[in-house]
C-alpha cells in the first residue's frame, strides 16, 4: 500500500500535478508574531490575495475554505489571549501569583 502511494506521488510529481513546496518569502523570513492578531492580519492578507487572483472556482473556493477556517480559529484564540490578558491583570492586581498570600 505505502509503495503504491509513494509511486503515485512520484508519477503526479513528474506530470506536474503536484506542484513543489513553496519557500518561504524572503520579506516574511524576518517578522515575529507575538499576538494572534499579528497573524490574523497575515492570513487576511492571504486571502485578499487569492479573492483577486485568477484561479478556477473550484481551486478559489478549497483556499478560501481552508484559510476562512484557519481565521475562524485565530480569531477564537485571539479572543481567549485577550481574555487571558485580562484575567493575568486583575490576578496582578490583587496581588495573586507574584509570592504574595493572603
């Protein structure tokens, strides 16, 4: 079976079905992403790009899919980092969790 996959891929490979892993760009190699929402910006960039680019239906609506899910899910973790932060605040506040009891 995994011989049969493995030849399957090295066929499409050859013909051009499958297109080779990306690098990285250049420009992005630098950036760190501290917050959610520094990547969020990121995956909005992304799909702006591939809303404009000229791609059949079928291969716009599998992106688009894929990326609006990834953002559903940083948007969610977005959210709970800043209920987080939060929390981590008034914890600070009270004095809770830097050695102090009460």
């Amino acid at each position: 079976m995994a011989r049969a996959v493995k030849r399957e891929s090295a066929r499409r490979r050859r013909t051009g079905e499958i297109r080779p892993a990306r690098r990285p760009k250049p420009e992005l190699a630098e950036l760190r992403y501290r917050r959610m929402a520094d990547l969020l910006a990121v995956l909005g960039d992304e799909i702006d790009r591939v809303r404009e680019a000229e791609l059949d239906l079928v291969e716009r609506a599998r992106l688009l899919g894929y990326l609006v899910g990834v953002a559903s899910r940083l948007i969610e973790g977005a959210d709970l980092e800043l209920r987080l932060a939060e929390v981590e605040r008034t914890l600070a506040e009270l004095g809770v969790g830097n050695g102090q009891s009460h």
